[in-house]
C-alpha cells in the first residue's frame, strides 16, 4: 500500500533533514542510563515525565517506558507493554503477548540490563516474554537506531529490560503486591494468584557504600480460547455432472476443526542485583535474574475428517460469492462458496469422519541470566569489564490422543467393521472396508461471518447424546508421546573503555566482546497411529482414562452449532503419569488382539542437532557536542565462527539403519558502521538522524537438517538449510521530537531500511489429482513435498493405512533486494499544568501514536497448491492456470495506533488503551503450519480495549483492578487475500485481574 505525505508533513521533515549535526554522549548516555535512573513511585505521570526525560537526552533513537510504581509497568505482560510503544505490534496466544514486530519485524533482539537472552526454542529474538513477568522489571528501554557499542543482531529493534539499581536508591523500598486474575472463558471459575514483592536498600560500611536489591514474582494464569477452522480448498464445476453439481461452479466443505485450546501458566520469576562501590571511582556489580516457568496445555480438537470425499454428492442449501482478489497483479476472480447445508453420510457409511483429539504440549522453562562486573573511572578513562552468562533449558512433554468415534448408526458400524477385519485376515487381503473411522454426518452454517458446525439430530444417522458419550463407541487412533529437550545458552566476555577529551569531540569508546552461543536439540518422540479397526481398542477397554470434554465451546460468541458432547483422554492424568496411562491403552491393546505396542518415548536420530558460534567483535566510536549539535558515529567489526553437529543416516545392506555424527563448519564477518545525530534546535525542540548497517542471523533450526514427522497428513514438514547466510540490513531514521509541556510531546518521524538476504519460508506442496484429490503414496516425491513414512493417508489414497507426500517448508535467501519504510507520528499531552483553570479535569492526558508503513521489494515466491490451481483455473477461466504470489514480509501492518486516555488525582490512577493494527500475512494459520491454499494467511484487522484502575487508599496502600480485552475481540483470518475466504477464527476471553499494593 502506498502513502502520500502531506505537506505539512514534508514541510516538518525538511526542515529537520536541514539539522543534521555530530552529536556528543549518544551511546553512553543509553549505556549509562542505570547510573542516572531515579526510581520514583509516584504513579502515571511521573513516570511519563522520566521516561521522556530519557529519552529526550538520549543521542540515538530510543523509546522508554518506566515503572509508574515499584514492579508497576502499565501492564502485567511484556509484550503488552511493548504494544505501548510507537513502531511496536505484538501477536497474541490464546490472548496472551507473545510475540513483538518492531517496525513490522520479528527479528529483533531482547537482553535484561543489557545481557544477551536466549530463547526457549531455537530462535534468535531472546527470551519469551510471557516467561518474565512485569513485576520484576523497573523501565523498558527499545533502541530503534544502534550505535556501534550495540550489539549486533535486530532488525527492527533492541528491546532492554532494566532492573533497579540499588546504590541509586534514596530511600529503603519495601513493597508487596497481591493479586488474582479470572479469565471469562476458562473452566475455572476462581481466581489465579499473581504475588510479587521487591526490597531495596543501600548501606554506608566502612569499606564502602553496599546495595542489594530483591525483586519476587509467583503467577498462575489459565487462559482459553476457542478456534473453529473450516477448509474450503477443493471444487465442484457446473460442468462435471456430479450429484452435487450447480448451475455454478463452488467451493465445497473440505475439512472442520472445533478447537478448544487451554493453557495454565505457572510462573517463578527472580531478579537479583549487589552493588559494591569502595570509593566514588569505583564500582563492583553482580546480577542475576532466574525465571522458571511451567505452561501446561490441556486442549480438545474435534475434527470432521473424510467430507472432501463426499464433495460430489453433498449438495449445500446456500451460498455465498467469494472475491479472490488479486496476487501479483493477476485477478483471481470470483467464485461461489458453500455456507450452509448438511454433509451425509457416504453411500456406503465410511464417511465423513468424527474424530476427537486430546492435547497436552506443555514447555516446561528455565532461564538463568548471571552478570559480574566492574567499572572504574579515572580522570580522564572510563573502564569496565563484565562477563555474563545466559541459559534456557526448556522441556516440552506432550501426550497427544485421537480417537475416532464410531458412529452406531452407520451401516458400517463396529459389528461390520470387525467382521470385515475377520474375513480380511482369514482371505489374506484387504477387499473389504475394515478401517477405524465410519460415517457421521455434519451440519454447517458459515453465514454472519461464524464458522460453525454440529451434528445434524434430526438425520436418522446422526448418533445421539449419549451414544456420543459412550466409550464403546470410540476406538484409539493415534498416540503420539514426546518429551523434546532443548537447551540454549550464551557466554560472554565484553570489556569497555571510555577516553573523555575536552574538545568538540568528548570522548571515544572502544570495546571488545567475545561471546559463545549454543543450541543443541533432542527430540524425544514415540508416534503410533492405528488404522484397522483389528488394532484399534474400543473405549471401553481404557474407560478409566476417559472423561468427558469441555461442553462450553459456544460460550465466547454465543453459537446454537457446535459438538456439545464427546470423550477426551484425560489430559491431567496422562500428564501427572504418563507411563502408567501408556500401559493402560497397551493392556487395551492387547485384550483388544492388536499387534501393535506403543513404545516410551526415545530420541530420534533425525530430530537432532547441536550447533556453537563464536563471536569476536570489536567496535571504535566517537562522541561529538557543539553548540546545538551531538551524537556519535563508529563503526563495529564482528567475526564469527560456526560449528554444526546432526546426525547422517544411512542403510546397510540388510536395511538396518546406520547413525552418523557429521560436524561442519563455516564462518563470516562483518562491518557495521553506524552514526546518530542529534541537533537541540530549540529549547524544547529536538530533532534526530541516524544511518547503520545491521545483521540478523538464521534461526538455528532453520540451518539444521534434522526432520521431524507427524501422523497426520497436513503438517508441513520443516526442513532446515544449512546454507543460510545472516540478512543484512542498512537503516535510515529522522525524525522530530516537540517538548512542548511537562511529560509532554509531540514526534513524527520516518525510517528506512534496505534488507538483503532477507529469510522467507517456502512451502512446496505435494501434487494432488485434480479429481480423485490422491497424492504419491511412494517414495520419492517426484511431485513435490516430502514422503512421510508414519502420516496418514486419510482421503489422499484410495484406501487407509500410513505413507504419505506431505508437503515441506524451509528457509532460503530472497535473491532480490527489500525495503521497508514508515513514517510514526506521537503525542503525549498531560493537562497538569491547568490546574487552575480546569480543577479535578486538570488529571487527564492523553498519548496517541499511529505508525505507518509498507514493503517492497523481493524474488522469493509462493505458489499455489494443485487443488488451489484447479480452483483458480475455474474462478478465472484460465486452463492452465500456475498462481504464485511474492511472499513480502510476514506479520507486518501497514497501518497501526494505539490511543490511552489516562487520569491522575486525588489518589485515583485510571488508564484506558485501545490498540489496533491493519490486516497481516501470516504462516500461524490456527496455530498450524498447514497452508491449505499455499500462501500465507491473512490475519484481519483488529482493535482491543484494555483498561485499569486504581486508588490510593494511603500512603501505603493502594487497591486495583484491571481488565485485557475488554470487548472479547475475536480474530480473523483469511485465506488468499483480505476479506476473501474466511477460514479461521479465534475466539479469546476477557482477563480480569484485581488486587493491593502496600508499601512498607
């Protein structure tokens, strides 16, 4: 999307590119920011006052958020807090942050007082935030433009979590905090705690001045949401004379989903600081900050497999037109859709399939940061010297089930399907239809914009409440068990020297940073899928694991059409003994007469890798201040060596399987130069350029070969490249800033930035026949994708049973060049200072911040599914239709804002923010990794309303309550394009969360 300037805009923005100037203390007034901190407790507007403050004498671009109160960001999450921030999006799970673009990008960084952290998984961006809680973090600090003492790594930008710097304490601090948080769409109906306290104090000893401070943080979150997904990828032409054809041609039901995703959260989090300082020139300091966190997952799917085959003779009620819109310049045209009707059951009652999935893929996390270091200060040289070291080793044990219901009124019912099992085996072959699953019949209603769908009670074939409920109506299908271990950590040594000249320029930095990164992955799995009805066990022979599941699924948005009633493994039993919930369903097995026995979990040969850079940077720069003018410029050099370990697996003659470690090795360097200018053209009027080059390296799954399967057909396999090269990013910043009024201001400002190399997902999808919809059942795959030796064949082959062309996903290069640029605009603006002419309304303020921005640019495509083709060539009439689409740049908005109307007097504090972000292409299609059309999905445009409020009952006592997503906005996506193809929807609750502060 394209946007004009106005020239009240280009007028502003000439006049600062006419104020470029050398500015002085850029960096170091960043990097020193923790001797200059001055912790206030004093509510909503001190803290903007001091956040601006900072970042108004800062000589690079940085955006800062202080705490209002001890262990008091403006929200309890992270990533929320972030979303306060000018440039900065974030994306939710199950409603709650996770993840954070900054100007459009996830490649950025985080570090905790500036320590790099390492993620739970293999990527580059750092720490969860869901993993920290905001209780333990002082102020929030997001670096737009680097200096050369930055740290490599950010696109977008350097997120710096700061804690409290005991010796800078004036007074003891002393607080408690209290909490409970109820969620609107959990089963759960109390409130989970959220505790946290902090102590601070600095001594003068005889030795010196001594500070410790102590921050505790325990929370408990159960938070839900609800996650229908309809497919709707195939085609019925007018011109196939078929039972279901119409006088047009459509898009028939392909596949539903009704998910129900649960996760409880248990979180321990610790921050640390002892500060020593012997005399004023010197300064000891030991951090450490420990966050360990259990997220436990207890989720329902329930599944309407098999329709795609009744495509031909289910015949929709109604219908709707679908605009597909257009991809690279070529028109998609139009097609009709189903949206109403009622899919029976096959002519021969196999289809279409009802089956219940239970999920229980937990992570279990903990992270350690620990940072020891010193500083010394001489007349004219500044030293410091720090070593630090990282840690995140994660679990994730998981002990996923599906169960296939077996519907009583189906002509094919257990009795059939077992004699048919009987005769196979007596005549040695599989003539007659002996699999696990038969039919159910579904009714759907996709009008209002809601993906519903249900079991139709008035069809003789549909099963009733309590056959539904009945475990001898339900066989076991699959069992898929992992316990993966991953463990991330970084090592590094940094030392810094400061020479203070007095001359224009002030001083010069120079450094040098060694840091050793690792990630090693061990995927511990046991997947068994069961597909004859003479291996599948009935309920009943397992009933003790059985319980009922969630019946509250119409409770986020009100439905009348759902599945009410089902049977689920009980996810908190296998989850507290998996083991003993093993044996069960292998005794059941076995009184059943199956062959097959479900192994423990072990590690596979294939999922594994163990990767280590070294890193040795250095880095010159100098810091300017003349008259109006300051900053610094530098440049920072990095060398980096990487060592890869996987495993080859071959075959001997005999076809046993031969493990190989193979280790490989490369390197790289760079140089970055970067420069930040900064000119004070007036007294309250400060404006900003900055230009740096940056590198953001490859996720190191993404180099990795390691391969990991699933039993279900859909799932995109990933596999890694192992010749990825870090993405190289050059960025442009000016911008203005207008002090016009205590904790007041007003900004615009625009970026650019040149990406090249920039990492893009490519799908390559199995060919599938354009009217059997069957895919290769061999390998190899010479249609694309990838085989699966243990994924299902389902409705991709003429008959059941395991091997499969699934499709696969990997990381490459974009071979052309990218932009991405924006322009943001702010206002902060607190009415504090008419207190006299206004009174009680004197304690409103506003902040307002819109940021636009687009990209361009790139090589890499996606292309169309086989079926999305066939779809395609009918929408347009185009024959031979091959749609492919540049991908552009994931998760990003062009168009954003966030607007807060806060109020504080006479001890009430009361904040109120609404957020919203444009529509955003995105491969987390329902939290799958399954593309069903081939393209990134759209997630459409979304606002949410969050709120809080809170009094001073005293000096120190202070009560609240808060409340996210207070309107329950639901989420969209979209498949092709905007607006064209509803596919999915996520239905998230409203967190209330209220308690006390008491401050000794």
């Amino acid at each position: 999307m394209g946007h004009n300037l106005s020239k009240i805009t280009l007028a502003v923005l000439s006049a600062t590119s006419l104020s470029f100037a050398l500015p002085a203390l850029g960096q170091e007034a960043q990097t020193e920011a923790d001797d200059t901190e001055v912790i206030q407790v004093s509510g909503i507007r001190s803290s903007l006052t001091n956040a601006l403050a900072e970042k108004r004498d800062a000589s690079n671009l940085v955006e800062i958020i202080q705490s209002e109160d001890i262990g008091k960001l403006p929200d309890q999450n992270l990533a929320e807090v972030l979303e306060n921030v000018t440039g900065v999006q974030i994306t939710r799970t199950a409603g709650v942050g996770t993840g954070v673009q900054i100007r459009g990008t996830n490649a950025n960084r985080t570090e905790i007082n500036g320590v790099s952290t390492v993620g739970s998984g293999s990527g580059r961006s750092g720490i969860n935030f869901e993993d920290v809680s905001a209780a333990i973090i002082a102020a929030v600090e997001v670096t737009k433009a680097p200096s050369a003492k930055t740290i490599e790594g950010s696109v977008g930008g350097t997120v710096n979590l700061r804690t409290i710097r005991p010796l800078q304490l004036d007074e003891t601090l002393a607080s408690v905090r209290v909490q409970g948080e109820n969620s609107s769409l959990t089963t759960d109906s109390t409130f989970t705690p959220r505790l946290s306290g902090t102590f601070g104090d600095n001594w003068e000893l005889d030795a010196g001045r001594f500070g410790a401070v102590f921050s505790v943080s325990y929370a408990e979150q159960d938070v839900t949401a609800f996650r229908p997904r309809t497919d709707r990828d195939n085609s019925v032409a007018a011109a196939s004379g078929v039972d279901s054809a119409q006088s047009f041609d459509f898009l028939p039901i392909q596949f539903f989903v009704q998910d129900y995703d649960n996760y409880e959260y248990e979180t321990k989090n610790f921050a640390g600081t002892l500060e020593f300082a012997p005399n004023d020139n010197t300064k000891f300091f030991f951090d450490v900050v420990i966050n360990d966190q259990e997220r436990r997952q207890e989720s329902s799917r329930i599944q309407a497999s098999g329709i795609s085959g009744l495509k031909d003779t289910a015949i929709p009620s109604a219908f709707e037109t679908v605009n597909f819109g257009s991809l690279d310049g070529v028109n998609l045209g139009s097609i009709q859709a189903a949206t109403q009707g009622v899919i029976p059951l096959d002519a021969d009652g196999s289809d279409g399939n009802l089956r219940f999935s239970g999920d229980t893929n937990s992570r279990l996390t903990k992270s350690e940061i620990y940072r020891l270091g010193g500083e010394w200060t001489g007349e004219n040289l500044k030293v410091s010297v720090e070593v630090a070291s990282t840690s995140s080793d994660t679990t994730t044990p998981s002990f996923n089930t599906t169960l296939n219901f077996i519907n009583p009124n189906s002509p094919l019912d257990a009795a059939a399907l077992l004699a048919n099992n009987a005769a196979n085996e007596a005549n040695g072959n599989d003539d007659l239809y002996d699999s696990n699953e038969n039919g159910t019949p579904f009714i759907y209603d996709l009008t209002g914009g809601s993906l519903t769908f249900g079991i139709p009670t008035g069809d003789p074939t549909a099963p009733t409440a309590e056959q539904l409920l009945d475990p001898a109506n339900v066989v076991l299908r699959d069992v898929n068990i992992g316990r993966n271990r991953s463990e991330n950590g970084e090592d590094a040594f940094r030392t810094d020297f400061t020479y203070y000249i007095d001359s224009m320029i002030t001083s010069v930095d120079f450094g040098y940073r060694y840091s050793k990164t690792t990630s090693m992955l061990d995927e511990v799995s046991s997947n068994v899928g069961l597909r004859d009805i003479g291996d599948s066990p009935s309920g009943d022979l397992f009933s003790e694991l059985l319980v009922a599941g969630p019946n509250n699924f119409n409770d986020a948005d009100g439905r009348e059409l759902y599945v009410r009633d089902f049977l689920l493994i009980d996810a908190e039993r296998v989850a507290s003994d998996p083991d003993g919930a093993l044996a069960i369903l292998q005794n059941a097995i076995d009184q059943h007469g199956g062959s097959i026995s479900i192994d423990a979990p072990t590690s596979s040969s294939a999922g594994f890798f163990d990767i280590e850079e070294k890193t040795h940077a250095l880095y010159a720069q100098a810091n300017f201040e003349h008259g109006m003018f300051r900053g610094n410029f530098g440049v920072r050099y990095l060398q980096t060596d990487v060592t890869s370990t996987g495993n080859s697996i071959t075959e001997d003659g005999d076809g046993n399987q031969l493990v190989t470690q193979v280790t490989t090795e490369g390197d790289y360097n760079f140089v970055l130069p970067r420069i930040n200018l900064v000119a004070d053209v007036h007294d309250d009027v400060v404006v900003r350029a900055g230009w740096g080059k940056d590198i953001r390296r490859p996720d190191f799954d993404d180099l990795s070969t390691s391969v990991t399967f699933s039993t279900s057909p859909n799932p995109a396999v990933s596999i890694g490249n192992p010749g990825l090269n870090p993405e190289e990013v050059t960025s442009f910043d000016l911008s203005a800033e207008w002090y016009f009024a205590e904790a007041s201001v007003l900004s615009v400002g625009i970026f650019h930035k040149k990406r090249t190399d920039l990492f893009v997902q490519q799908q390559s999808n199995p060919f599938e026949d354009p009217v059997t919809g069957y895919r290769d059942l061999t390998d190899p795959c010479e249609g694309g994708g990838i085989f699966n030796p243990i994924a299902d064949v389902n409705v991709f082959g003429p008959e059941v049973g395991v091997g499969v062309c699934v499709p696969t996903t990997t990381q490459i290069n974009d071979s052309g060049e990218t932009t991405q640029k924006g322009i943001e605009f702010a206002v902060q603006y607190d009415l504090a200072g008419f207190e006299d002419e206004l009174g009680w309304a004197s304690g409103f303020g506003v902040i307002a911040n819109y940021t636009i921005q687009e990209f361009s640019g790139g090589e890499a495509v996606n292309g169309a599914t086989s079926r999305a083709n066939t779809v395609f060539a009918l929408s347009t009439g185009v024959e031979d239709i091959d749609v492919t689409a540049v991908q552009g740049l994931l998760d990003l908005s062009e168009n954003a804002y966030n607007f807060t109307l806060y109020y504080e007097k006479y001890g009430l504090s009361a904040r109120m923010r609404y957020t919203w972000r444009e529509a955003y292409r995105s491969t987390d299609f329902g939290s799958t990794s399954s593309l069903p059309w081939g393209f990134p999905v759209v997630q459409e445009d979304r606002g949410q309303l969050n709120a809080s409020i809170n009094y001073d009952v005293n000096e120190q006592l202070n009560i609240g309550i808060e409340a996210v997503n207070i309107t329950e906005s639901e989420v969209e996506q979209s498949c092709i394009n905007e607006g064209a193809l509803l596919c999915y929807q996520g239905l998230t609750d409203r967190r209330i969360t209220a308690g006390a502060t008491y401050r000794f």
